[in-house]
C-alpha cells in the first residue's frame, strides 16, 4: 500500500475512490479504539463507537478542509459519538441518585481539574487537552502552528501552572 | 484490529452501495422522466399547431423578400398569440431542467464511475 498524506487521500476519497479510506482505517483505528477504550471499558461498545464514528468521518469527508488534518475532526466526531452513548445510556438506565452522588464523590478531582484548566492560558489549555487525548508533540506543534520547541516550553509551563493552582488550592 | 478495520469498512461500502446507487436511480430517472415529458409536449405542441393550422403562417417564407420583412411582425405576433402557452411554458421548463441535470451528470460522471468502480472491487473482488 502506497504511503499518503491525510490530504492526498481526502483528495481521492472525494473524487470518488473511495477504496482510498481504508488508508484512513488503517493509520487511526488504533489510536482511536485506545482512545475509547480508555473512556468506556465494554469491548463491543468501544467497537461500536469506534465503527460509527468512521462511518460518520466517512460521510462528511465532502465537507472536510483537505488542508487541516483528519486526526482532530476524528476525535471531534468520536467524542460526539461517545456523548451520544452515555446519553443513550443514561435514558435506557435512570440512575439512583445515591449512587450518582457517591460516584461523584469517588472522583471529586476531576472537577477540580476541569476549574483549573480554565484558569490557563488558551493556548496553554488547547496543548494539555491535546497530550491527554495522546497526540504527540510534533502534532501538537503541527496543529497550533508553532515549532516543537515552543509546544514543549508551552505544556511545561501549563503543568507547572496547574501544579500550582493545585497546591494553592489546597491551602 | 484487522477485524476491526475490515468491520468499519464493510460498514463504509454498505452505506456507500446505498447511497450511490439510491442517487444513480434517482438522476436516472428524473432525467428519463425529464426528457420524455419534454418530447411528449414537444409533439403534443406541434400536433397542436398542426390542428390549428398555425404553421401555415410560415408559408409567407416562399414569398419575396419583401414581402416576407413587410409581414414578419404580423406573422410572428399570430404565431405567439397561437402558440398553447402552458404546454410551452412546461415544455421549456422540462428542457431546461433536464439539459441542467445532463450537464450535472456529465460533470460528476468521473465521481460517479469511481465510486462504482471501487464498490464493484470491495464486494466482487475481495
């Protein structure tokens, strides 16, 4: 299989060869299914999600920038996907509100977290959201349009920043 | 992982097959429908015209030349006030709609063609 960029193969995809989005497949089904898998631990959901999610890719491959990359779109359509399942979820299984409110207790942190990063830089939150979701830096770099060098000084300072936040919040 | 992919795809082409060949039947059709009802009242027009004998006007055409710049405005004002307006209004209508949907295939043709080809390759080859 010959190797092309993201946009080459968008570029065929939309001129009708469509054979050309198993490229698509092949390099981010991987990243994608550890991605899900991380969020939700049922296998035939995370195959279903990872499956919708490609064929939604799939169907709006017309409308897409050929000259951004896939990766970002891709993980925008999965977190929709798997917004849509816990919504699913939550109609098909009313939750006890005890147990809601002890979940919530069990991961008080991640609250926390989400208040903090708000209190960061923009550029400084878009760099973390995108290393927890398990981009590399070259793609960071590639993605904000900064040299690598940058992104790394970036998403130090933004630890360094949110470590802080964490301890002066707790005294 | 192979599984998984082979899965996607298989999801993929099914979606494809549908939506191509739902599209495919439907240009075809609204064309052939298009075109047919354009001839139909293309020939129910001139049928018409027959009848009413309203192309004989255009016999002032063997005369002279002179004659015929004298009379043209005449012969052209009766020729339009004969002419069965609705069925030529509809019949324009259809022309142009179909010439619009022709040039429209003409130009996704290529897209067309790869797409089948690519489905035929997955289902058939594979």
């Amino acid at each position: 299989m010959q190797v092309l960029s993201d946009k080459e193969v968008i570029i065929r995809i939309k001129n009708g060869e469509i054979d050309y989005f198993a490229h698509i497949v092949k390099r981010y089904t991987k990243r994608i299914y550890n991605y899900v898998f991380k969020k939700i631990s049922n296998r035939e959901d995370v195959e279903d999600i990872v499956q919708n999610s490609f064929v939604q890719l799939y169907k709006a491959v017309g409308r897409l920038d050929q000259d951004k990359q896939v990766l970002p779109y891709l993980y925008e359509i999965v977190r929709n996907e798997m917004k849509m399942f816990w919504r699913a979820r939550k109609a098909s299984i009313p939750l006890d509100e005890e147990i809601a409110s002890e979940e919530k207790e069990e991961y008080p942190e991640t609250d926390l977290i989400e208040k903090q990063l708000v209190r960061l830089p923009k550029e400084q939150r878009k760099a973390l959201k995108l290393v927890s979701e398990g981009y590399s830096y070259k793609e960071i770099a590639k993605y904000l349009s900064r040299p690598i060098n940058t992104v790394r000084t970036i998403i130090r300072r933004a630890r360094l920043r949110l470590s802080k936040l964490k301890t002066h919040e707790k005294t | 992982m192979k599984k998984l992919e082979k899965k996607i795809l298989k999801k993929v082409y099914s979606f494809e097959t549908r939506q191509t060949l739902s599209e495919l039947a439907l240009r075809l059709l609204a064309m052939m429908s298009l075109i047919l009802g354009s001839i139909l009242l293309c020939v129910f027009i001139v049928r018409e015209l027959i009848q009413q004998q309203t192309l004989d006007v255009f016999e002032i055409f063997f005369e002279d030349l002179g004659v015929v710049s004298e009379n043209i405005g005449e012969v052209t004002a009766t020729f339009l006030q004969e002419l069965p307006k609705v069925e030529m209004f509809l019949a324009i209508v259809a022309i142009v709609l179909s010439f619009l949907l022709v040039v429209k295939f003409m130009q996704n043709f290529v897209k067309v063609k790869n797409k089948i080809n690519s489905i035929v390759k997955f289902w058939f080859v594979h």
